[in-house]
C-alpha cells in the first residue's frame, strides 16, 4: 500500500486501536466528561489525584508501628518487629512511628504533608490477592462481584451516550493514566477502559521522544518502519501526552537514578506531565512485592533490613521526591497522593520469617492539602492471638474515596460513585463545599417499599425538566427505562412492577437534565 492511501484509509482506524512500542502498551480513551464535571463543579483547581499501589498486601505493623502495643507485638512476631530504639519517631505521635529506612516519609510526615488514616479494610476479608484487589478496584462488598470499577460507573452513570462524540475540542486529554500493562479495573466502564495504560517508563520515554521500533533494513522495512510511526502519531492522546511530555519537566535532585527505584521512575513520569499542562485527575503507579510469606526480615543482619526494608525504602524514596518535585514546580497545591494495598498481614510472624495474608492495615494520604496527623486508633495487639489473628477493620476503604470524591474533587454526592453512603473522613483541608463553586443536585428521588417483592413507588422532586429513571444491574447495565419525559416543577410518584425482573440487588439512576442521583434497589 502507498504511504498515501495508508495515511487516507489507516488513520481513522489507527486512532481508535491500541498499539505496541517495545512493550509499551497503549489503550486510548477519549477524555471523558467526568473530568468536565469534575473541572466545571468541584474541581477548578484542576486537582490530581495519584493512586500508589502496594501490591501484594502490605505489613502495616511493621510500616507504621503501634509503639504503645510494643509489648505484646514482642511476643508474637519477636524475629519480625523492628528494635523500638530503631522506630522513626514522628512529630507529635508518641504511640507511633515509621520503620527506620522510611525518613524521606518521616520528614514528610513531620512538615505536615501526611494523612495517616488508620485499619483500612473491608468487612469478610477475602484473604485472595485477585479477589481483594477487585474489591478494591470496584469498591464492592466482599460479596459483590462487579465488572465496573469506581470511577468508570459514575462516568457511564452520568454520561451513558459515552463514547460517542469523544475526543473532541474540549475534551484532547486522558481521563487517567496509569503506567502498567492494563487499565485497571478502577477505571473501566461498561463497555470501554477509561484511561490509557504505560507499560513501563522506559517505553514512556521512548514514546515522548519518537522512538519508533527499529525494522529491518530492507525496502519492506522501511516501510513497516514508516507504518509504525503512522500508527504511533495517530493514536487518539498521542499529541496531547507528549506535549505535555515536552512542555513538562522535573526540578528535584532527589530522584535516584532512572532505573533504580520502579516507583519512583514512575512519579517521575506523573510530575513532568502534570507540569506539562496535562488536565489528567488520575494516575495510578504501583510498587511489586508486599507479598512477603518468607524471609521477610534479613535476620543476619536485623529486624530493620531484608525485603520488605528495601521495599518501604523505595516507597518512602519516591514520595520524599514526587512531592519535593511538585512543590519545586509549583503544582503541590492541587496535588495529593494515596498509598493502598489489597490487605494486610497477620499479627503474628510464621515459621518462615515472614508474615500470611491479614485483614486492615494503615493507609497513607499525602500532599500540601491534606489535614496533618493520625485519623483513628491504634490497633489493639491481644495478648495470646492464634497464628492467622488479624487486625480489625475500623475504616471501610470507601470511606476513603468518599473523602477524596467529596473533599478533593468537589463531587457534592459521593453515594452515586460509591452506592452507598460512607462516612466523610477528616482528610482533606479544605472541604469542597467551602471551595470550589459546587453545584448541588437538582433532583431528590427515593422509593417505598425497599426492598420489595411485587412492586415499589418512586418518588422524585424536580425544579422542572426531562427526568429519566433507568433501572441499572449490579454491572452498570441499564436494564428497563422506568421513566422518560418531561415533567413539571414539584414533587411526582410513578409505580414500578416487578413483572419477571428476578430478586436480586439493582440499581436506579434517576436524570433530570443534567443532574444525577443513584441509589440502590432490593427485589426479594
């Protein structure tokens, strides 16, 4: 094929393909309204949110320690816990401190750029690293399984003509990004990913750079050589990100050098585009190897060094410079961060120097805006648990988001995401309601009975308009269309019928206009 009929009847077709560039995988997305909604209601200060995850559940006894319960953690994970003359100690905590590789987090914590929300879980841990990390993704019960993570339902809840009609003018940007083979399901909506996917750093930097895979020098490779760098160039984000790349930069002389630290190779890559002008909300990184049932400790050389030592150093690293970098380039005001992992571990060590799969466990939160300290108590170490114990859940980890959706990103019903209602967290400074110009659901809906058997009546109040109820399954499909019209100023009530609609747990999103609410349905 000429170049020129490639360039005519490949370009429409190369746009909307992922593509491969030395392992770099890229799946694009048409930048969503979400980040419209977030930008014209609670996000004017075009605020970024950056998701870390710990992957393979994190020992957060041993990462944040409960000094006051030292003792009875002696007892039972005496060839684990770290020397208490060793524990970082921390600026107005006496009952804890960090592990001592963690300074870089210490001197964070200690300026007052650290959240510490404390035993993060889920209720009926489900101890499997797939399974818990769905649930996180997609911010289910235990018992829930749901294809649609937290964000891709609002996006499609509130915008179900997605994706047609996107990019466009005023939408050239990622929604999200994440650096990794795929998009996580975090991100995905009904039917499409909701962010782009970098494999590695490496390969980003490449792509940025032009760097096209090398084909072999015959005139058969020149060609395929020209073809690649046609499909790269016409992928949908292609101009936006390396513009971003090109216009972006990185100030801090903290950074180990490129490929020394994994995690920090990839903040590296989110703080040059948030500088670069990107209007991407969402990145998530991540950091391999918490899964440490063996040889957790070097006990040769000590409690405070080993695995799981080498892996907090590089998270405490990369965050000590991420944030270092954002403040040097002037954009930590509308930056935060937020560690997680899929579990914990279990209180007491095993036979192998290490530790099994627990239940809660500490979560980190970070930036210039987030309220400094300690949310919640210290978990409470008994003293003769058996072997598995674990320790206690007192923060669902949807109260976490809900925070974040509420406080950071202005969303003034976080329940809509999420399906049901979390409480709000003390984690943000500035609360959302206070600033940023957030405009308030025009609609108020609920139904009687519920949950029900034969039948149930909505009711909805409206200041006027086109009201649409869709009634949604458990994977965000619309089943049934309840109603559809326009109806006037006031309060209006609409029976429902079960008919052959099986018991389960549904969903129902009632429109007007352009203002959303969801809550959720019980047939039984």
């Amino acid at each position: 094929m000429k170049r020129r009929h490639f360039l005519k009847y490949g370009g429409t077709a190369a746009a909307w393909a992922g593509f491969q560039l030395k392992g770099f995988s890229i799946n694009p997305m048409p930048r969503l309204p979400f980040l419209k909604a977030l930008a014209e209601g609670g996000n004017a200060d075009n605020r970024v949110l950056v998701l870390i995850q710990l992957i393979g559940g994190n020992d957060g006894l041993n990462t944040f320690i409960p000094l006051d319960q030292y003792g009875n953690l002696s007892n039972l994970r005496s060839n684990l816990l770290i020397p208490e003359n060793n524990v970082l100690k921390l600026n107005g905590a006496i009952a804890n401190g960090l592990h001592p590789v963690m300074t870089h987090f210490r001197d964070m914590y200690n300026d007052g750029l650290v959240s510490v929300v404390q035993n993060v879980g889920y209720p009926n841990q489900d101890y499997s690293h797939f399974r818990s990390t769905d649930i996180w993704m997609s911010a289910s019960d235990a018992d829930e399984l749901l294809e649609t993570g937290w964000a891709g339902r609002y996006l499609q809840y509130q915008h179900p003509s997605f994706p047609d009609g996107y990019p466009n003018n005023d939408f050239p940007d990622p929604l999200a990004i994440q650096i990794g083979s795929v998009v996580s399901l975090a991100l995905m909506g009904n039917t499409v990913p909701m962010g782009m996917a970098i494999s590695n750093p490496q390969a980003y930097y490449q792509f940025v750079s032009d760097i096209v895979e090398p084909a072999p020098d015959t005139p058969y490779g020149h060609e395929l050589e020209f073809v690649r760098l046609v499909a790269q160039q016409a992928q949908v984000y292609y101009q936006s990100v390396k513009d971003a790349a090109d216009v972006g930069s990185n100030q801090s002389v903290k950074y180990p050098p490129l490929g020394q630290n994994y995690l920090a190779d990839q903040l590296r890559i989110v703080a040059q585009l948030i500088s670069g002008g990107l209007q991407t909300p969402v990145y998530i990184v991540s950091l391999d190897g918490f899964d440490t049932h063996s040889e957790q400790v070097d006990g040769d050389a000590g409690n405070a060094t080993g695995t799981h030592a080498n892996l907090l150093r590089q998270v405490s690293e990369a965050i000590g410079a991420f944030q270092d970098d954002l403040k040097l380039l002037g954009v930590d005001e509308r930056v935060a961060g937020m560690t997680f992992s899929e579990f914990g571990r279990t209180i007491a060590s095993n036979a192998s120097t290490g530790t099994d799969h627990g239940a809660a466990a500490p979560l980190f939160v970070f930036g210039k805006n987030v309220i400094p300290g300690i949310i919640g108590d210290n978990p409470q170490i008994p003293d003769d648990p058996f072997a598995s114990a674990d320790l206690p859940m007192q923060h669902d980890f949807r109260s976490v988001y809900a925070s974040a959706l509420q406080d950071w990103f202005g969303i003034p019903n976080p329940e809509s995401v999420l399906n049901e209602s979390y409480p709000i967290l003390p984690i943000f400074k500035s609360q959302a309601s206070s600033t940023h110009n957030v405009r308030q659901p025009l609609v108020e809906a609920s139904n009687y009975p519920n949950p029900f058997h034969q039948s149930t009546t909505f009711t909805f109040t409206t200041d006027g308009g086109r009201v649409t109820i869709n009634l949604i399954d458990m994977n965000g499909r619309v089943l049934q269309t309840i109603v559809e019209g326009k109806y006037p100023a006031g309060t209006h009530r609409v029976q429902f019928s079960r008919s052959d609609l099986p018991p389960g747990n549904y969903f129902y999103q009632v429109r007007v206009d352009g203002a959303t609410v969801t809550k959720k349905l019980l047939v039984i």
